[in-house]
C-alpha cells in the first residue's frame, strides 16, 4: 500500500495540532491573537526544511495542495446563498473600491521596484539583472508558485538563481504578511480602528485561547435525507463539480491560447496560477442555476462555512510549510532594498489609502488585502478569519469578485515582466522604459479611480495612518 500521500497528511495535522496546543496555553500567542493555523505552518516550515530531507520528504505534495484547497475555499464561499441579496444586476460599490486598491498594489509594487532597480543598476549593482525588479510583485501578489515559474524562465537568459530569488522573496512576504497581519489586528484593537462589539469579541477568553466554553449549535444543517445521501457528501460533490468545470474551461482556454505561440502559453500558465478566480465565476453561475430551478433549498451555508474554515486552515498551514528556504548570498543586498521597499508599501501605503477608500467594513477589508499584498491570498484570508471567523461580512466575496474584474487589467503586466530581460540582452533601454511605462499607466489610473471613489477622503488627515470614519466603523454590513 502507498502510504506517501496520507504521511504529508499526518504531518500536516500534527503541526495543526500542535499549534493548537500552543495557542491554548502561551498567552503571548493569546495576546496577538496568533492564529494556530499559522503556528502550525511554522512549525512545518521547520520540519520540511530541516528534517523531512533526511527522512526522504519533498514539499511537492504541498504546493499542490494549496493549489487546490484555495480554489475550493472560494467555491464554497460563492456556493453560499443570500435570500436577501439584491438581485440588481450591477456591480456593487465595495467590489470596485476592492478592485482599485488591488489595482493600487500592482502599480506601486511594479512601479517603485522598477525605479529602485534601475538606481541600482545604475550605481553600485551595474551587472544586477534588471527583472530581479519582478520578484517582489511576483513573490508578494502572486505567492511561490507563480514566482517560481515565472521567474525561472529568466535563468537561460543570463539571471542564474532566480527562481531562488522568487521563493525567497516570497517565503518573506509570506513571513510579513502573517507577523505583520497579526501586529496590525493588535494596533486595530489598541486604537479602536473596529467597533465595540468585535474589539470585544477579539478580547474574550474563547478568542484567545482558541477552544469554546459551550458547544455552539452554529454549524452545518441537514438539507438531505442520510439515507439517500449525507448532507457534507452531497456538498462536496457539488464543490468538486464546479471545480472540474473551472479545470476544462481553464483547459480550453489553454489550448486556444497555445495557437498564439510562446507568449499564449506564458498567459494560459498566468492563468492557471488564478484559477481561483475562474473557480468563483463558476460556482456563482452554478448557484445561479441552483436558484432558477428552486434548488438553493439543498444548500447549507453552515456546511460550507464548515468546509471554507477546513479548506483555509489547511492552505495557510501547508503554504508556510512549503517554501523552501535557498541560499542566495549573490542577491541578499538587492533582495533586502527591494523587501525594505515592500514593506514600506504595503504596511505603510496600503493602510493610508484603504481606510479612505472603503465606505464599510474598513479595517476589514485593509486586512484582507494587506495579507493577499505581502503573503498569498490564503495568507489574507488567515487574517480576516481572525475578525472575521465565519466570513459573516461580505469582504472575502467582495475580494474575489474583484480579483474578476482586476484579470484582464493584469495581463499587460503580466506580459511586460520579460521586457527587462530584453534590455539586459540587447543593451537597448527602450524595453524597460516600455515596462515601467505600463507600470505608471496603472498607478495614473489607481490614483484617478482612488481621487473619484473616496468620497473626499482620499487626502483627509493625511498625518493619520489609519483614517477612522465612526460612522463607518461602527457599520459592520
């Protein structure tokens, strides 16, 4: 019998388990609300990247696995029904402001990381490779696996290590993202950037140690007869059929774009890495279908809470585990400048403009974004979950609706991250010029719809890092 798969599994819930532990009896993991997933995730970071080569283990079975279980996160969430929801047919507000700060973060990423490698290039890192700007966009927005596949293509072209230099830069995100997620949720509590009645959810006993008092009748609800089928079956099945439709439209796509040539295929592989998004279009249509036909009555939106929570604990815990830490002693320099300018970004810029954009839900939002701009999309979640514990508030949806509508705008970008290389090949600045060009054009837009959408508070108390609208705060949607 192969046992191979199952051995990952039972390493991956002993470190669960264990950072369960630890947050149920260390009160300084209590006091910053440190969530287990997460400390479990360290702890598999250490195994895989000290013990399990002895022991013959890979962090292959890993990578893939967070692969899978965030898009089946989302296709529970977007399986859930709202009877109360307005069926408009318009794109709602808070899913366009989600869309400009996500467009804010690509602009500033690509934009800034361009500037200060030039600089470098121009002064003391002459022989640095230009696209080694890509790495922080492509490690913080993107996570390890779509910076190690978009960056190892630039190792025949002259950059030798640089998927090392996209894993790592992504296994920092990934370590700022989590730490300083949990750092920023502390500030929130301390200077009141939510409301009375979550600040003190966040402060009770259950919360910090992890573990209720009492058994919650909250939970799943049987929409289907045992006998015919379990109700926890029967969801599952309807999970996996929206992710297969996601995987043959997505095929299709492939094969179409593959008739483009080599720069078709570097899209359909960019593509795959956002399957998440293709997977919450498809879930939304399906649960469409479901409500035409007066079958959204099967549907149980505990159940799939239930299976969201196991699918997000899963991913933040395995994706730590999965990064590999390399050496890079030719890059540290050039790696810590842009990680310095990251950080700036995204603790520092992405909470002053967020707080002023968002008309509910702000601290909230900030935070999801925050976590998906330094780690992964799992990374956020982890950290909305903290606030957020059954996705209760729209943000989680809000954020991939928005990650729809941010696809086509991404495909310059996506297209421009080899431009450099050429650069680098032919001596020609033009094709970094053009890069940094495309780079500016989304920071021009960013600050127009960012200027429009605010409601006139896009540059008010510009000294304050984290704009609190009471009326807003005390708002939860």
């Amino acid at each position: 019998m192969n046992f191979s798969v199952l051995i990952h599994v039972f390493i991956i819930s002993i470190a669960m388990l264990l950072g369960v532990l630890l947050r149920s009896k260390i009160k300084i993991f209590q006091k910053f609300l440190i969530p287990s997933s997460i400390l479990g995730g360290f702890i598999l970071l250490i195994f895989y990247n000290v013990f399990a080569p002895k022991l013959d283990l890979n962090t292959q079975f890993l990578g893939t696995l967070v692969y899978h279980l965030l898009n089946i996160s989302f296709i529970s969430m977007m399986l859930r029904v709202h009877p109360e929801e307005k069926k408009t047919g318009k794109i709602k507000r808070s899913v366009k402001q989600t869309t400009v700060a996500i467009l804010g973060q690509y602009g500033l990423q690509v934009t800034l990381s361009l500037i200060l490698v030039f600089i470098l290039t121009s002064t003391v890192y002459p022989d640095l490779f230009p696209t080694i700007a890509y790495s922080l966009p492509l490690g913080f927005e993107l996570g390890p696996g779509q910076a190690y596949s978009m960056s190892i293509v630039w190792e025949p072209l002259g950059f030798t290590g640089a998927s090392s230099v996209g894993l790592t830069m992504a296994a920092l995100g990934f370590i700022i993202g989590s730490i300083g997620g949990v750092i920023l949720i502390n500030i929130g509590i301390k200077r009141g950037w939510m409301n009375d009645e979550q600040i003190k959810r966040l402060r009770s006993t259950e919360t910090q140690t992890g573990f209720l008092s009492l058994h919650k009748i909250e939970g799943s609800k049987l929409t289907t007869n045992s006998e015919s089928i379990d109700t926890l079956t029967y969801h599952f099945a309807l999970i996996f059929l929206c992710y297969f439709i996601s995987w043959a439209f997505l095929t299709g796509i492939q094969a179409l774009l593959g008739l483009l040539g080599p720069m078709g295929l570097e899209l359909a592989n960019s593509l795959w890495g956002i399957n998440f998004v293709f997977s919450c279009l498809v879930a939304i249509v399906v649960r469409k279908i479901l409500e035409k036909n007066d079958l959204d009555k099967s549907v149980d939106n505990g159940t799939l809470n239930r299976i969201t929570g196991l699918s997000v604990d899963t991913t933040v815990c395995a994706s730590l585990g999965a990064i590999s830490i390399v050496s890079m002693s030719n890059y540290w320099g050039p790696v810590i400048l842009l990680l310095i300018l990251g950080i700036f970004i995204t603790v520092f810029l992405l909470p002053l403009y967020t707080s002023r954009l968002f008309d509910d839900n702000q601290f909230y939002r900030t935070l999801l974004i925050f976590g998906s701009s330094t780690g992964t999309l799992p990374t956020g979640l982890a950290l909305l979950r903290i606030v957020d514990p059954n996705f209760e508030t729209p943000v989680a949806e809000d954020y991939a609706k928005a990650s729809g509508l941010i696809l086509p705008c991404a495909i310059p970008i996506i297209l421009t991250v080899n431009l450099p290389a050429k650069t680098y090949a032919t001596g020609d600045p033009k094709y970094s010029m053009i890069a940094l060009g495309v780079a500016v054009i989304y920071l021009l837009a960013f600050l127009f719809f960012y200027t429009k959408m605010s409601n006139k508070r896009a540059w008010k108390d510009k000294s304050k890092f984290f704009y609190v609208n009471k009326e807003i705060r005390n708002s939860v949607k």
